[in-house]
C-alpha cells in the first residue's frame, strides 16, 4: 500500500432505516434513476418540437405503463444478467442468492437484452414505433446509469486496477493496493457524459424524428465508455470471455457497436424515405 494513500470514506451502504426496514444506496439508486426516466421521457413527450410534424408519438400518459415494463426489465434482467453473464458457476452452488437482489449484483447486458425484449412487447401491444420507445428510453435512463455507478462506489464493488495515480484510493476487499476509482469514471462517461450527448443530439439535432438515431448513439457511446473504463477496472477473476487484455465487459460491448450501427443505418433509410414535411 502506497504511503499516504487515500482510504476508502467508508460511506454506509445503509441509506436510512425504518424499523426493521433497511434502504440501502445501491435500491435507492435504482428507484431514483428509474423515477427520473419516467418523468423525463414525459417532458420529452410534452414538447412537441422534438417530433417529426411537432406532434409527440404517443401520450404522456402510456409512460405509466412503460415504467412498470422498464423496471422489471432492469431489475429482473440486471441479476438474471449477473447470474448467467458472469457467475452461473457460483450461483448453481448457492441458488438462493440469486433472490438476494439487495446485497448488489446487477449486470448491465442483462438488463439490456431483458428490457429490449419487453419494449418490443410493450411497443407491439400499444401499437407504438419500437424505435421511438427506445430512443426514449435511452435518453431517460442515462442520467441514472451514471447514478447507480455512484452507488457501486459506495458498496466498494468493481472497483479498479491497481494503480499508483495520486487520487487511487484503498478498497475494502481489494487488498493492499491503491486502486483506480473506476466507479466513478464509468459513471462520469456511462452516465453524465452519455445523457449530455444525448440532450445535444435530441435538442439540438432533432434526433427523435428520426427513429432509432438516440437508439443507435446510445448504443455505440456506451459500448465506447465501458471499453474505456474496463481497462480501469479490475475485471473479472474467471470468465471464458476474458482474452488476453480484453474482458468480459469489453467483449460484450462489441454486439452493442454492431446494433448500435445498425439502428442508426435503419433510421436514417427511414428518415431518406419519408417526405421532409410528413
């Protein structure tokens, strides 16, 4: 351990408690991020200029439903995603843990794939564009990926490489080696970066009356980010998708590149196929 290196604060994970009741950071990340989505993708939905003809795609009101699908997609498919992406070894020896969400362990290509699926649901059963709900989706939930980071700083879980950079700082559980913050680089670019392009790209460029260009940028800057952060963070001990100095979370990151592409390839095909007044 480097002399005069920094310690970790010690935050309690523990937010406040009611009785027996205890709200840790990590859940109360989560809500607040998936709370703020909601209410953002309304205040897109409510500013008509934003659209194609400056007419919204669907009620302000669908959004209600939406999140009820979005939060079961991220919390259902984020630990599904920890469970089967990173340590089904571990978890086939200790099922019952899998149930155990509060003790931390969400995987973010879970909850991709799982809240991908249900917006296709959602979106066929509303008879909605697909494209336009998640380009919504996207630019509401960025602002909350960068959140919940914070909270996997305050859990001292995925924390770095070690590193001897003057802000390193000593984990519990990360031996004695001052290491790389890279909670909080993951939630500067995953999250503070990614929802400030994005506000740029709807606000600025008309992105949303193109359907599936938010979707795309999405898509390919935080595959961009977290290839970034992954050479920051201490990567996972065992995983088949950890190849030479690449890992698991970069190798993932290449399908979200190639998708990422391909809806902004879809989108602009649309946007050449219809009339510029339509």
């Amino acid at each position: 351990m480097e002399f005069l290196a920094i310690p970790f604060p010690g935050i309690n994970p523990v937010a406040f408690e009611i009785g027996p009741l205890s709200v840790k950071w990590y859940g109360l990340g989560y809500m607040v991020s998936l709370l703020f989505a909601w209410w953002y993708i309304k205040q897109l939905l409510r500013t008509p200029e934003l659209w194609r003809g400056n007419k919204a795609p669907f009620s302000p009101l669908l959004v209600d439903d939406l999140l009820l699908w979005i939060t079961i997609g991220v919390v259902v498919g984020g630990r599904l995603g920890q469970v089967l992406l990173y340590d089904p070894g571990y978890y086939l020896h200790h099922p019952i843990e899998i149930f155990e969400i509060w003790r931390g362990g969400m995987a973010f290509h879970g909850a991709l794939i799982l809240s991908g699926i249900l917006i296709l649901i959602f979106s066929r059963i509303h008879k909605v564009d697909f494209a336009t709900v998640t380009d919504l989706c996207c630019a509401g939930v960025a602002l909350g990926i960068g959140l919940v980071r914070i909270t996997n700083f305050i859990n001292a879980e995925h924390f770095g490489r070690p590193s001897d950079v003057p802000w390193a700082m000593v984990f519990p559980g990360g031996g004695n080696y001052t290491r790389h913050l890279s909670q909080l680089y993951e939630s500067l670019l995953e999250g503070f970066v990614m929802f400030a392009i994005l506000r740029l790209a709807t606000h600025k460029f008309g992105a949303l009356k193109s359907p599936g260009i938010v979707t795309g940028i999405w898509l390919i800057w935080y595959a961009v980010a977290r290839t970034i952060c992954e050479f920051f963070r201490d990567p996972e001990p065992v995983h088949a998708l950890n190849i030479g100095p690449f890992t698991a979370g970069q190798m993932y990151s290449i399908p979200m590149v190639l998708l990422g592409l391909w809806f902004i390839w879809r989108a602009r095909r649309g946007a050449a196929a219809t009339p510029a007044n339509a």
